[in-house]
C-alpha cells in the first residue's frame, strides 16, 4: 500500500477516503507473462485519464518508473512467478459532502494472486455466453471509466450465477445496452467474426474500451482482417461465423455456444475456436513473448 508491502489485513484506508463514501477511484486489472506485467504503460495510460477526469493527481510517469520493482516485490514477498494483478487508485481522504475542488492526497493500493487455473481446451473448445436480462448502466462519464463503481457488474455476475443451466456454469455473461444493442460482457469484451470480417460493439454502447480490445484491434488491422466497431444486436452474434471475448487475464477466449434467457443454445461455427480467432490469439501470445 502507498508504495510499501503490508499484509492485506493491514492495508486499510479510513472511513473518509471519498474511494470508500463515493467510489471515487479508479482500478486496473493486468497479468504478468514470465513474471513481467504485460502492457503496464498501456494501463497507467488509461488510469492517469481516468483520474484526470476525477480529479485525482497522478503522474504515469513516476508510476511506470516505480510500479515494475513494485510489482516484482510484491510477487517475490507471494512467491509467484505469474501474477494477476490489481493496481488501485482512491481519491483519498476530503470532507463528507460532495467536494467542489480536487483531490490531493489519494491512496495507491497494488494486490496480487495466482493467475486464475484456466482448463487446456478453453482456447480451442471455447465457452458459452449467456444473454442476460441486467442491462449496461450508461457511463458516468462520456467513455466509461474502470471505476470502483461496479455495481452493475455485480449484478449481471450475480444473475449468471443463478441461471440453473448446466451450460452457463463457465459461461460469460452477455449485457447489452439499454437500446437492446449488444454491448460487453461481465468481465470481457467481445468479438464476432462475419465471412472473414471482425466486428465488435462501439463504446456508445456503455462499453469499457479495454486494454486487450484495443491491442487485438491494432493486431487484426496489422494482420489485413477489416475492423469494424459499431451496433448490434443478439440476432448478429447467432448469424456470426465465430465469437470471442478479450480481457487481460483471460487474453482470447472463442465463444462456441450462444445461451438466450430461455435456454435455447446456438453453436457457434464449428463449436470450436475459428481461424481468426487463432490467429489473433496467436499474435496476441506472440506480442506477450510467448
């Protein structure tokens, strides 16, 4: 915590830190590939926006030039030689009421664990995605921030959990907006794929833009596959040739079976990973150094 190591019990931050009364601040979620966190600047980027728009001091400068020996700290003190990590920033402890001026004295808080064990045919036998009735809340800001408001992502993986099919056990949950357009997962972006075209929701739909969304936009456009980010419904996932979802723990993981609220199942192309979405798996792991 602030750039110290404490046991978690320990980290603690007081009752008027306006993290904890308001959910002002913000959280990046990461993973390392042979004990290096990958795409870390990328990240920090994003966070220093983010608490710009809160009005929360933050240098990614400093913060790339001390979050690697941080992080590799931290792992050591854990005994992990791959980690997920969680870097948050709280706005800090102010006034109770709604501050009119900025914040200047915010808590940094890095917690690490054990990458999630992921079954060997994920990548190639792929996962369902079950449409849900919770919609994607609209923004707080004009783009979506990764805020420590994330009720309505509770929400949507609370009613995944209770769906009584066998078949949504390991699935992703689906939200779409409030206009019924399909818009992320509860944990992931997501992908299609239509003769040969790669398609994914715009960030109108409430969507957070992610880090690994962005990095596998920039690869399919390097690799020549047409980009096209816009609105669509669930009827355009069932008509797709393949599906995938992106996060930064989970890199690409296909999408072989589509679940609506009344347990209908749609396979997916062949009900395994598509060509493009090897592919860009491929890429993605080999811009990891793996």
């Amino acid at each position: 915590m602030n750039g110290g190591i404490v046991d978690a019990a320990d980290a603690v931050v007081p009752v008027m830190d306006h993290g904890f009364l308001y959910g002002m601040g913000l959280f990046e979620t990461l993973r390392t590939y042979r004990g290096r966190p990958f795409l870390l600047e990328r990240h920090l980027k994003r966070m220093a926006e983010g608490c710009r728009i809160l009005g929360i001091p933050f240098s990614p400068e400093d913060a790339l030039a001390s979050m690697p020996g941080w992080i590799e700290a931290l792992m050591k003190e854990n005994s992990l030689e791959e980690a997920y990590i969680r870097y948050t920033v709280s706005a800090g402890v102010d006034v109770l009421g709604l501050p009119g001026e900025e914040y200047s004295r915010p808590n940094h808080v890095l917690l690490v664990k054990a990458l999630p064990e992921v079954p060997e045919n994920l990548y190639t036998q792929g996962k369902a995605l079950q449409l849900l009735e919770t919609r994607r809340n609209s923004p707080e800001a004009p783009i979506r921030l990764k805020s420590l408001h994330y009720m309505n992502n509770i929400l949507a993986k609370r009613e995944l959990a209770a769906v009584s099919d066998p078949r949504s056990r390991q699935a992703e949950g689906l939200m779409l907006d409030v206009r019924g357009h399909v818009s992320e997962g509860v944990v992931s972006n997501v992908f299609f794929v239509k003769e040969g075209e790669l398609y994914t929701p715009d960030a109108s739909t409430g969507l957070l833009p992610g880090i690994t969304r962005q990095v596998v936009l920039e690869l399919a456009g390097a690799a020549g596959i047409r980009c096209t980010e816009g609105l669509y419904t669930w009827e355009d996932l069932l008509a797709a040739d393949e599906v995938f979802v992106t996060s930064s723990i989970q890199e690409l993981v296909p999408v072989t079976l589509l679940l609506d609220r009344q347990g209908t199942g749609r396979t997916v192309g062949r009900g395994a990973a598509g060509p493009i979405t090897r592919r860009l798996l491929d890429l993605y792991r080999q811009k990891a150094g793996i």
